[in-house]
C-alpha cells in the first residue's frame, strides 16, 4: 500500500491501539512515547522516546508500532528514536493517567517540570513529596513503601486506610 489516502491523523489513531507493553491499559500515544508522524512520499515515519534512558521495553514497542501500521498496510515504514528532550511524565494523557488509576496504578500527580518556584533560574522552595492517593480506595493517607516498585517508573506505596499496596508512576 502506498501512504495515498492515508492521513497523519489516522496514523496516530492506529497507534492509540498499541498498548505499552509493560502497562497493558495505556496506549504508547497515552504514555507519550509516540513523539510524531510524519508522512514523507511514500513513507511513514514514527518518532519515539523512552521512558528513561535505557528502557528494555522500547524494542518492543518499536515491534509492535512496526506490526500495527504494516497491518494497516503500511509498508514502508521507519522509526526514530529521540532521546531529546528526555521523555516526561508531563507527556501522558488524562486519559492514560485515568487508565492507569483504574488498573490500580497511582498517576503521576505534579508536573514533572515545575517552573512556578523559578525566580532568575533558581528553584526557591524545597522538594515537596507528593500527596499520592491510592488508586483503590482514594485515600491520601498512603506512605512511600520504597522508591523502587514493579518497574524504575514507579515507587511502591501503601494506603493507611484501606491498607492496599499499589505503585505510583513516578513523575520525571
């Protein structure tokens, strides 16, 4: 198939249907991942960006970005990989962040990349921990269990109240 008739916009409806790997509610789109489409002659280029410098799954999902547009009969197709500026939570969807609460992840609750506390390039106020509430029950009475949960996106939490551990996708 040639790229005649197809748009930039149903590229990345096609590729709201690729589910990350890791977090099989999200989409790559959702995540943020996915950092353009481009149609290019004949040819579809798809630009990502990993979570973090490293990330094991990013073949993956350059596999399954690779599989979900040749279905759609795509043939020609490349994927770059742009590793700046360092993918950040701040990329993700409401309607991913509402996905992963519902799966019972918490989502990310500030900005990544705070600049109301810049004055002159110089971050006035301290780090804030987060008020992280738990995706089962709602409750912010939770507490930081370890920085370290079931990927290095999420730090593991507790709730008090409901007494459910769960991760928090970190922010970064």
């Amino acid at each position: 198939m040639t790229l005649q008739g197809v748009t930039v916009e149903q590229v990345w409806s096609w590729l709201g249907e690729v589910p990350d790997p890791e977090i099989p509610v999200i989409s790559v789109v959702d995540l943020g991942i996915v950092r353009d489409v481009a149609l290019i002659g004949d040819e579809c280029v798809v630009t990502i960006t990993p979570t973090y410098s490293g990330c094991p799954a990013m073949q993956v999902i350059a596999d399954a970005v690779n599989e979900a547009l040749h279905a759609r009969g795509i043939d020609k197709l490349r994927i770059v990989t742009q590793l700046s500026p360092a993918w950040t939570t701040d990329w993700m969807s409401e309607s991913g962040k509402a996905a992963l609460k519902g799966y019972g992840i918490a989502p990310p609750v500030q900005q990544a990349i705070d600049i109301s506390g810049l004055r002159g390039g110089v971050k006035r106020s301290a780090f804030v921990e987060p008020e992280v509430a738990c995706p089962h029950c709602g409750s912010k009475h939770t507490q930081l269990t370890s920085q370290f949960g079931s990927t290095p996106c999420k730090a593991l939490y507790k709730c008090l109240d409901c007494r459910e551990p769960f991760d928090y996708f970190k922010c970064h």
